[in-house]
C-alpha cells in the first residue's frame, strides 16, 4: 500500500508540473518536456489537459489508492502505447523524441505493473 500511495504523489509532482506547464507555458513545455521534439501546437495544452487529469486524480489516489487503481493501468497502457508507436520508430528512425520523457515512460512501464493492485481491478470470483 505504501509504494501504491507513492506512485500516487509521484504522479501528483510530475503530471501536476507537466499540466500546469504546458496549459499555461506551452512554449516551455515544448523547449523543456517535449525537448523542442515537436513544434509549439495546442496539442502539447491537450497533453496538458490529460495530465491535468491524471494529477486530480492521483490526488484522490493518496486517500483511496486501491479505488483509483483504474488510472494506474491507464498509464501503463498510454505510456506503453506511446513507447512502442512514437519512441521506437524515432529511436529507429533516428528521428527526434523527447528523451527524458521516453526515459520516465520506461521506469514507469517498469514499476506499474508491480504496484498495481490487479485483484483489486480483475477480482476473480
């Protein structure tokens, strides 16, 4: 339960700072967390939006971290769809992606399926 609640406030720190960067700063978004790999659009204040949404509820995640499970394995199929449809072709192709993000997705990919309460999500009858 306690490493549950920590992934929760590390999703709280890293989407809370990704949201309210790319909402309100999005040139900054894209120099800092998008690395310049991708043009300045409102798409990068769509991705801000969508990690709005996951730090709200990783908010939530603290005080009910078993009921907020759903997000969680939302992350890990987002992440790993996005490692394997953008990351890897670039990596490649040798086309430009943002790094430091691809790095945070893999040790996310890594260390979501060990602390995802699956019995919890998928309770067998």
């Amino acid at each position: 339960m306690i490493a549950l609640k920590i992934v929760y406030v590390a999703n709280i720190l890293v989407a809370g700072w990704i949201s309210i960067t790319s909402l309100f700063s999005p040139q900054k978004a894209a120099a800092t967390i998008f690395e310049n790999a991708y043009p300045t659009t409102e798409v990068i204040r769509l991705v801000g939006c969508l990690w709005g949404g996951i730090f709200l509820l990783s908010i939530v995640g603290v005080f009910y971290p078993k009921k907020m499970a759903l997000i969680l394995l939302f992350q890990l199929l987002y992440k790993g769809s996005w490692l394997v449809f953008v990351m890897l072709p670039a990596v490649l192709n040798k086309q430009p992606y943002p790094n430091g993000m691809g790095v945070f997705f893999v040790i996310w990919c890594i260390v979501l399926p060990l602390v995802i309460p699956w019995k919890d999500i998928f309770p067998i009858s």
